[in-house]
C-alpha cells in the first residue's frame, strides 16, 4: 500500500471520531487533506477553525462550514498530521510551517488526535525542527538560537519568518524548553506527548492506535 493510501486509511478513521456539531480543529499538510476528504464524504456536520489558510480553502470547497477560532473558543477535538512521532510519544511538526497555529489549535482541543503513515514513527526525533521566529531582532534571534536556516518562503499568515533549526535534539524536553526560553521564537515544532490524546498510524491496512495523555 502506497503512502498515500495509508494517509487515507487513518484519515478515515479520525473522520468517524467527529460527532455532529461538535466543535473541531483541523490541521494542515497533506494527510489533513485526505482528511478533508474523508469528512467531506461522511457527511457529518460539525464546526471547524482551519490552521491554515490552506486548510480552510481546501475545507470550503469541499462544503464544511470553517469560522474564525474565535467564534468557537475551545474545541471538542483537534486532527492533525505529524512529521515526525518518537516511540515516547514527542512529535516534530511543522514541515508545512503551519505549527504556530497548529499548536494552539491542538492545546485549546480537549482531545487532539495525530494521524499519520506509516513513515511517521521514528526511533528518535532528527533534525530539522521547524521554527517561527518574530521578524523584529530576527539576527539576534538567530545568532541565539545556533544551527538555524530561514526558509525560502514568505512570512507566515501571523507575519513570522519561518525557519529550520539543524542541531542536535538530544532530550526533547530539554530543546523544547530552551527554544521556548528565546523570545524571539514564536513557536517551534516539538509538541509533547501530553498534548496528544492519541495516535492513529497506518501501515499498510493495519491500523494502529495509541492513546497517552490527553482526555480520552
Ligand atoms: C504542517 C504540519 C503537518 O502536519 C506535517 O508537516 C505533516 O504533513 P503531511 O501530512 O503532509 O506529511 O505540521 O505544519
């Protein structure tokens, strides 16, 4: 079975966790789009706040109804992709440079749940972990923050310059905790395994689902 087919696979199955009017996060990147999909053909009518710009068209043209984050405050449950899952639970997202509004998404939903392929497990997390840094003391910011490369892409939709950190990880806590201590970075891409409620990955047409933290 093809990745992508994989991606499809647990979309499905997160689809069927949304129950009609209930208030949900959607995240960003491809398997979110299969996603979309996947909601689109159930048919089940929920509130949705999109991560991206990205996300909320693809979510329009396919007829679910996106409003602002504002409108719908906290969420019953949050779907998203990953880059990266570690065997502990830590996550690298943010290849789509969406993973400032993913992580608020993600933090505001009582449940949060990550789907991916079967290429997402990892033995331990590898650089790149995306950044967004302010664009206001963006070189002292990057002279701080060491081995960090700035994407060749234009600002975020929050007007954050969005980037690449290459060093070593070591303990995630521990990168998370300094990258977050640096006030020019507005968010990095490790997300702990405390945010997440539970996992679906496919590999092949064999689903498996974890739960760690989270509300379940
Ligand atoms: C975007 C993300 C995505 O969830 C992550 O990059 C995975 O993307 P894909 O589903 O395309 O593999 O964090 O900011």
């Amino acid at each position: 079975m093809s990745l992508d087919a994989e991606k499809r696979y647990a979309a499905d199955a997160a689809a069927e966790l949304i129950e009609s009017g209930t208030r949900v996060g959607l995240g960003t990147g491809t398997t979110v789009a299969c996603l979309l999909e996947s909601i689109a053909r159930r048919g089940v009518i929920a509130r949705y706040v999109a991560t991206s710009p990205e996300t909320a068209d693809a979510a329009r043209s396919l007829g679910l109804v996106v409003e602002a984050f504002d409108a719908l405050d906290e969420l019953d449950l949050a779907i998203d992709g990953a880059d990266q899952i570690a065997p502990d639970g830590w996550l690298i997202k943010g290849r789509g440079g969406a993973h400032l509004r993913e992580k608020i998404v993600a933090a505001s939903a009582k449940r949060f749940v990550v789907i991916g392929d079967s290429s997402k497990p990892v033995t331990s997390l590898h650089a790149p972990v995306p950044l967004e840094l302010h664009a206001f003391g963006l070189q002292s910011t990057l002279r701080e923050l060491g081995d960090v490369t700035l994407r060749a892409v234009g600002l975020s939709p929050d007007g954050g310059v969005l980037a690449d950190y290459h060093g070593d990880i070591g303990v995630p806590q521990e990168l998370a905790e300094r990258l977050s201590s640096i006030p020019g970075v507005s968010a990095h891409g490790l997300f702990a395994p405390e945010m997440v409620s539970e996992f679906i990955v496919a590999t092949g047409k064999t689903l498996s689902r974890r739960t760690l933290g989270g509300q379940l």
